[in-house]
C-alpha cells in the first residue's frame, strides 16, 4: 500500500474526554439520505485510482482535504451529494455509478421518424442514435433559407454525410459544395457554417462529439455570439 493510499489518522485529536461532535461534523453531519451504501468507500478508491489520480490530486480537484478524502474511502465518513457530485466529475463517471446503480440497459436500435423542425431557422432533426453518449448522430434537415450570417466554433469534432439535396459547407476560408453521397469530417474548433444550396433544402446524417458542448453549441442549434 503506497503512502498515498494509507488511513490516516483523525487530525488535532482532542486530549482527555471526548466532548462530542462539534456542530456540523463527522459522519451525521456528511451523511445524505439514505446513507451507508454497501462499497461505498472501496468504489470512491477505485474510481480514483482508475482514473490515475493521487489522494492528494483528487482531494485538490473537489476542495476537500486529503485526510477527509481518505477518511470517505475507508468509510468512515459518508459524502455528502455535493461532494459525490464532485468527485463524480473529477473521475468522469455518474453519481449512480459511484452509487453501485446499475445503468439501465439502453436499445441499440433507434427507430426512424419525422424531423421535428427547430428553433434556428426551421431546422429539422431527429435523433440517430441513443442519448447520453459521447458521440451523438442526428439525422438533419437544413431548410432552404439562407443561413450565412451564422458561424459556430465549439471543442469536439463533426462528420456529415449528405443524403439529399445540396449541402453548402464553409471551413474557415474555404467553401465547399456537397452532393447526396459526399461527407465531410472537420475540427469544430474551425469556424464553420451549413447552408442549403437547393430549393428544397438538404438532408443529411450529422454525427458530433460532445465534449462538454451544450447542444445550444452545435450546427442544429441557435449560434452562439
């Protein structure tokens, strides 16, 4: 067992007889409802390690002590939601899971329907693919009215493929004009913009990588300014 990883003692142990918890401590007072949830403190351990962190480093990223964090993963303190919220971001998983909760079993097989038209100039987009994923799909209608004025730039990356109509994609500089059967796979981080360039406007499968976007950030959202 590394140094990092070992109990700790309870800091400024108080001499003599104990005079109780002070107001607003120990295991009580961090308790949430429904407290003392079977390996809580082993899976807060393996989390942490999983995600390569030191003690010392996730106890910094959620603002709590290392003691305190250490204190949580032997179990002898019960986080509270602010600090399972907490950690829960600092290791890239859910509360849920830090919780033991099985993640309930998501359909594989997304059925088609109608585009629901939007709130950014009419556009139309229904999902391809199953919600809570790092990668999205989205199968989108551009309407024909013009849409130039609008530029995005966003962290992640967006792949298109044109399956109707004609698809007018800027990059940066550069302008390209793409027809059922094209795609285009670019950094969202580069300024972009889509426009339909036929009358009826362009159809096509949109998939993006959310790394944190909000969807107010994507191409079928309103622009961000």
């Amino acid at each position: 067992m590394s140094r990092t990883d070992a109990p700790d003692p309870d800091p400024d142990p108080v001499p003599g007889p104990h005079p109780g918890p002070h107001p607003g401590s120990g295991p009580a007072a961090d308790a949430p409802p429904g407290a003392d949830v079977p390996r809580l403190g082993p899976r807060l351990r393996e989390e942490r390690r999983r995600s390569g962190l030191t003690l010392e480093a996730a106890a910094a990223r959620v603002g709590l002590s290392p003691a305190h964090l250490s204190r949580l993963e032997n179990g002898r303190r019960q986080p509270s939601l602010p600090v399972l919220l907490g950690l829960s971001r600092a290791y890239a998983t859910t509360v849920a899971e830090l919780l033991g909760e099985e993640p309930p079993q998501q359909d594989p097989v997304v059925r088609g329907g109608r585009p629901v038209p939007g709130r950014a100039g009419g556009w139309g987009y229904v999902r391809a693919g199953s919600p809570g994923r790092a990668m999205q799909a989205l199968r989108v209608h551009v309407p024909p009215a013009l849409q130039d004025a609008v530029v995005r730039v966003h962290p992640g990356e967006e792949w298109l493929y044109v399956t109707a109509g004609r698809l007018r994609l800027t990059l940066g500089a550069a302008e390209h004009l793409l027809d059922p059967g094209d795609a285009a796979h670019y950094d969202s981080l580069t300024p972009h913009r889509l426009a339909a360039d036929s009358p009826g406007g362009a159809e096509l499968l949109f998939v993006h990588t959310l790394l944190q976007s909000p969807l107010g950030g994507l191409c079928t959202g309103p622009a961000v300014h």
